[in-house]
C-alpha cells in the first residue's frame, strides 16, 4: 500500500463528492504529473471508473433514475468507437512508438473542453435547457444520439476523460429529463463506456491494479464525505475553482 496514492484518492474523492466534477478530469492529469505513464494513467483510471460507476449504476437502478433506451442509443455509438480508439492507439505504438506522446497531447486538448464545458453547464444551464431539439421524441435522434455516442466515445478510449462531463453536457442540451434521471442515465452509460474501454486497455497491458486498488481505499470514504458536505457549501464557486484547476491542466499537457 502507497499512503501517498490512497491520500491522493481521498482527495480527488472528495472533491467529486463535493462538485460533482469528473474524476477522470482530476485524476488522470494527477497520475502523469506524478510521473505515471500517460498510457498506465488512462487505462489505470478506466478501470477504476468502472468499479466506481459500477455502485453508482446500482443505486439508480434501485432508484428507477436510469432512461434505459437513451443509454442505449448512446452505448451501440460510443463502446465500439471507444474500443476503436484503444486499438488505434496500439497500432500506433507498434509502428510509430509514439502512444505516450498522443495521449499526453489528446489529454490536454480534452481537459481544455472539459473545464469550458463544466463552467458552460454551472453558468449557463438555464439557457441549455428548453430548445426545439429537446422537444423532439428520442427514437427522432437516434441517428444524432448514436452518432453523439461515437465522437465522444472515441475521446474516453483515448483519453478516460469526458465519459461523465462531456455526455452530461449533451443530454442537459438534447433530451429533456429530470436532473435526477440525468445524473442516472449519464453514470449508467459512463459503466458501460469506461468498462469496455478499460477491459481494452487492460488487455494491452495499461492497467496497474495496484495502483487502482490504493487509489479506491481512499477515493469511496472521499466521495462519501464530500457529496455529504455538498449540500452545505456553494456549488458555483467550487465548481469554477475545479473548472479552472483542470484547464490549467490542460494547458500543462499541451
């Protein structure tokens, strides 16, 4: 056991439980800075992901916050691009010995839009919501759900980051749902998205389980801690501080 890593998930634990902000977007760019392989880093953090959203997948079930055929729709587009990603991402260390480097550069890039759209979903929220495409019934947007699923998928497999932000940000735009059937749909969908793409890069070899198994010894009393103390604290201010942490980030990688 590393009593430095389990801190280190205690806190990003905390902070999730408390803004709501991915913990890909925080931990990924943590793991690299502290001198993890960008590949270890986003396989690792997939694969702990997928445990994580695996309990929060459950709990929505029970609570009934889950829209089965969007998560649908979503997932025939974005697992398999998502396992595409993760292959071309091989091939590309096979013949171009160069899968650190596209990772770290795709990092960054994500990061960036991470941060702008968790300030675009604190600030302008309200003004997201209520359009002519939301009016519309779902089976109309299959094609632009499933298509929506594939692009965003693709940036999860190469990055780990976005299988929460970038698909709320979508949905908060496109469907109308209730914020709790949001909050289920988007944790349902990001299980089947980051297990498969974890399974992927786990079977290349880019999954340290040691790491995750530390990482989640802090991280489950962090996000309990936090989400308790959420309602309690403002969320706005917080949100922007994670928002601008994770641009600058960003910026880092670039």
């Amino acid at each position: 056991m590393s009593i430095g890593i389990i801190v280190m998930g205690l806190v990003i634990g905390f902070m999730v439980g408390l803004t709501g902000v991915g913990g890909a977007a925080l931990l990924t760019p943590v793991l690299i800075l502290m001198g993890i392989s960008p590949s270890i880093a986003v396989g690792t953090d997939l694969f702990y992901n997928s445990i994580t959203k695996l309990f929060g997948s459950i709990q929505h079930w029970r609570q009934k916050t889950i829209n089965l055929q969007l998560v649908k729709y979503l997932a025939i587009g974005s697992v398999p691009s998502a396992i595409c990603a993760v292959g071309i991402l091989h091939l590309f260390d096979t013949f171009f010995h160069n899968q650190e480097v596209v990772i770290k550069h795709a990092l960054g890039y994500v990061l960036i839009l991470v941060a702008l759209s968790t300030l675009i979903k604190t600030f302008m929220k309200n003004k997201l919501e209520w359009n002519n495409v939301q009016k519309k019934p779902l089976y109309e947007k299959r094609a632009l759900t499933i298509c929506i699923g594939a692009l965003l998928g693709f940036i999860v497999g190469l990055t780990s980051i976005g299988s929460g932000s970038l698909f709320a940000l979508v949905m908060i735009y496109l469907y109308r749902m209730s914020p709790s059937e949001l909050v289920g749909t988007d944790i349902a969908h990001a299980f089947l998205l980051v297990t498969a793409a974890g399974i992927m890069h786990a079977g290349i070899g880019n999954v340290d389980y040691l790491l995750m198994f530390n990482l989640l010894i802090g991280s489950i009393p962090g996000v309990i801690f936090g989400s308790t103390l959420s309602s309690k604290l403002p969320a706005k201010p917080l949100r922007t501080i994670m928002a601008v942490m994770i641009l600058i980030s960003g910026i880092k990688l670039i």
